[in-house]
C-alpha cells in the first residue's frame, strides 16, 4: 500500500471551498486524507473508475481519461487534453481514495488525488510534479 501524506490545510481549504474543482495537468500533490490508514490493509475498493470520462480543473484544464480498474484496484490508462496525449504511470483505488499519475507527451507529469463524494462523483486536487506549487482542484463529469 503507498504511504499517504498529510495534506497542507490551505490544500484542504482550497478543496473543500472550491467544491472539489481542480488542476491540469497535475501532479505531486498530497492525497485529500488527513493521514494515513493506521492499519497496513488496503481497503476494498468502494467504486470501479474504469471507463472514459472527463475531468474539469480549476484552472480551466479539461482531460479525458480512458481507465481500467483491476479487482485490487490498481489503476492503469491513458489520457488526453487537446493534442497532448498521456498514460498513467500509476494510479490506485483504495475504499473511497482514488490517486493516479500521468505522464503526458509534452513531457510534464500530473498527480491526481482525491475521492468519492456524497454525490457519487470524484473530485481534489491535482499538481504538476515538476511544479509542486502549481495546483488546481478537479471533479469528475460522471458518477461513480
């Protein structure tokens, strides 16, 4: 299981004021949770996020993302935004907890971290990695 870090509370803040909207192509950004599970299992995933769907950051970034979801929950795919293309390098489900890392062809690298809301959708914050203060919130287009 990945270790999980805590998330700044401006990071929080941003999150919850801005309900769940957030950034393109993202990367390193601290999961939603507050800490890690104290125990070492993983959680069963609670949603399967195969399929394609979109995804609408604060920062006015719109991908697509094209998702398999394994029974353990790993994650794998690929995505694109306009004419850039990419493909998770990682990307996990574990209970509510969704995180995933694209590399795209224009040679940035995105995290996406977030989780499932009440309302059935995705939604948190994404940071570029080569960047880590460039940050957006984001939320799914469909429910889960």
């Amino acid at each position: 299981m990945k270790a999980r870090l805590a998330v700044p509370a401006v990071t929080a803040a941003l999150a919850i004021s801005l309900g769940g909207l957030a950034l393109a192509p993202a990367a390193l950004a601290s999961p939603v949770h507050a800490q890690a599970p104290a125990s070492s299992v993983k959680d069963a995933p609670a949603f399967d996020a195969s399929g394609t769907w979109g995804i609408t950051q604060s920062n006015g970034h719109r991908p697509t993302v094209h998702v398999s979801q394994d029974a353990q929950g790993k994650l794998s795919g690929t995505a694109s935004f306009g004419n850039i293309t990419g493909t998770f390098e990682q990307g996990f489900v574990d209970g509510t907890y969704i995180e995933f890392v694209i590399s795209w062809s224009n040679g940035s690298k995105g995290r996406y971290i977030g989780s499932l809301d009440g309302d059935r959708r995705l939604s948190g914050v994404s940071t570029d990695l080569a960047n880590p203060e460039s940050q957006a919130t984001w939320v799914s287009n469909r429910t889960f």
